[in-house]
C-alpha cells in the first residue's frame, strides 16, 4: 500500500505574529504537492520537513493546489516560480479553479515577473504566466490529475473567489476547507474524505472565516478525523478552556506515528508553533534548546505546555490512515 503523508509547514491566519500561514505538503511515495504557497516557502519547507524527518526541497513538489489569491496563502508562488525557472530548469505547476486563476497573472504576479532586464542596459524582455508556470485548471465537475494527485474543488464563502479541496492519492482523501464562512453544505462534501483539514478563527467576521465553536459542535466522529489550521493565537486559551470538555470533544495534535492518527480522544489538531522557532521550544533537538519552563497547572505533565499535545512528542509527518467506519 501506498504510503500517504501530510506535513504542515504553517498553521497560522493571516495577522498571525506566531505562525507561518497556512501551507500543507501532502505525500505520496516520494512525490509531493503543496496545498498553497506563502512566502517563505522554501524555509517552510527546509524547516517542517527536516523536523519530520523526510526533509526536501520544490524539486520533489510535483506542484501546488492554491485555493486563493489572498497573500496568506499564495504569497510564495513569485519565488516558487523563480527558483523553479532558473535553479531547477524548468515551469512550475500550480493548481487552481479558473475563478481562482483569472488574476494570477495581472492582479498577483506580473509586477515582480512581468518585465526582466537580464542585464545592466539589455532591453527589458516582457513575460507571460507561462514562462514561468504551468497553470493547471481544476474543475468542480471532476477530479484533475497533478501528478498522482487527483484533485477536486468546490466554491467556499469568502471575499475573493476560492475553493476547497479533496485530495486523493495512494488510496487516501484529504479534504482542505480553505478560507471559508462556516457552511454545512461544504462541511458535507469535505467528510467524505479520509481526513478533513479545516480553517478556524477566533475572528467576528463569521461572514468571512469559521468560528472555532461551530465545528466544536459538530458530530464527534466527524471531529475525530478533522484538524484545524489557519487560526490566530488567541485560539490556545479557547484550546486550554476546552480541556475541560468532555473525551471526544478534547483537542489534540497529530504526533508522528505510521501507524495511523495517533490521538484518539477527539483527533483535532492544531501545531502549536512556528517551526522556525524550533530551537527554543522544550523537547526539541536546536542548539538553544532551553531548559522547559514550568508548565500551567491545566497543562501540568505536558512537555511543551500544550494541551493539544498530550504525548510531549514532536509533530511531524503524519501518516492519513483509510477510513474507517
Ligand atoms: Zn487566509
Ligand atoms: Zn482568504
């Protein structure tokens, strides 16, 4: 059987001091898509993956799958697109729904690729997207192909046009909500996956991203194979009150474990750190590590401190184990 892994390389919302924003690497058998691009990608990628332990760089990423032109989530194609062109010889793939895609080129990327003078006094060379890329359209009629990942959208509720994601690929489904207003209807057709990755904020404009307690609310078994991304930092208090809640309304991050999703008292996932603040967090492996400081007494026997860690062990590649039930 295929081995499917999933790599969060940024967690946070777009204001997040703490985080990188959002960005996935889904795996599998060596080859790698990204699930959007922020900026700084390749750092992103160094740091996350090699604490993993499968550390690669944009040559193994078959392409990414951009749900939006916000620059939380796409703010890394400019240098995707660069390093791929001129480093590794060839167009970078991105993924994306023609809605999506309509300003990629005039609205996003143009001012810093449109116009290059190679040379001191040589006349500037005009580009188009496709010299750098190759744009890939996904459609909400069916799955589209990125290498071996078949990749289906569907329209979310947010500002700017956007789409979630079902990812299929060595047997797995990994569903991405993207940015969205919380909306049952999508809700629906992401649990059809194996594992549901979904936005949550602590934000009052519900009209835009989705509260934290409407997907608390949500069936435990539903729940159990969902994680939550792109949330700020004040999400942690609402995730230390909520320790308190029943088994099966708990919150917890995936720890590395090949044999399935490791957490098994409610399965929600939050990373509770930047990665490139690795090396000052107890129980990593940097050079400054430091001594743990004394922990809440909510979190008292926690490593780290967090809540949605209850191992103490280090996140990393998570394998997305088949469905069950
Ligand atoms: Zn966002
Ligand atoms: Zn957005």
């Amino acid at each position: 059987m295929s081995e499917v892994r999933l790599i969060p390389l940024g967690v946070g919302e777009a204001f997040t001091a703490r985080y990188y924003t959002t960005c996935l690497a889904l795996g599998v058998d060596g080859a790698w898509l990204l699930i959007e691009c922020p900026h700084p990608i390749r750092k992103m990628l160094r740091e996350a993956t090699a604490e993993a332990g499968f550390p690669f760089d944009l040559d193994r990423v078959e392409g990414v799958a951009v749900s939006h032109l916000h620059a939380d989530h796409c703010s890394g194609l400019e240098d995707y697109g660069y390093y791929t062109y001129y480093v590794l010889g060839h167009r970078a793939r991105i993924a994306m729904h023609p809605d999506v895609s309509a300003r990629l080129w005039n609205g996003l990327l143009a001012g810093g690729m449109g116009e290059v003078r190679e040379r001191p006094g040589e006349p500037v060379v005009r580009k188009q997207l496709d010299d750098y890329f190759t744009l890939t359209s996904l459609s909400e009629s069916g799955p589209v192909a990125v290498g071996p990942f078949a990749i289906e959208c569907r329209p979310t509720i947010h500002p700017v046009p956007t789409t979630a994601f079902r990812i299929r690929a060595g047997g797995r489904t990994l569903a991405f909500s993207a940015d969205t207003a919380f909306d049952p209807t999508l809700i629906d057709w992401l649990a059809a996956a194996d594992l549901v990755v979904h936005e949550a904020t602590t934000l009052v404009h519900t009209g835009v991203h989705t509260p934290y307690e409407k997907l608390a609310a949500l069936p435990a078994a539903l729940r159990a194979r969902m994680r939550l991304v792109h949330y700020p930092r004040r999400l942690r208090p609402r995730l230390e009150r909520h320790r308190a809640a029943p088994p099966g309304t708990r919150l917890h991050r995936l720890t590395p474990d090949p044999g399935g999703l490791p957490d098994t008292q409610g399965g929600w996932w939050s990373r509770p750190r930047d990665p490139g603040a690795q090396a000052h967090v107890p129980g990593s492996r940097g050079r400054d590590h430091q001594p743990p400081k004394p922990l809440p007494k909510t979190a008292r026997g926690k490593r780290n401190g967090d809540i949605a860690n209850p191992s103490g062990r280090r996140p990393g590649a998570v394998a997305v184990p088949p469905r069950s039930g």
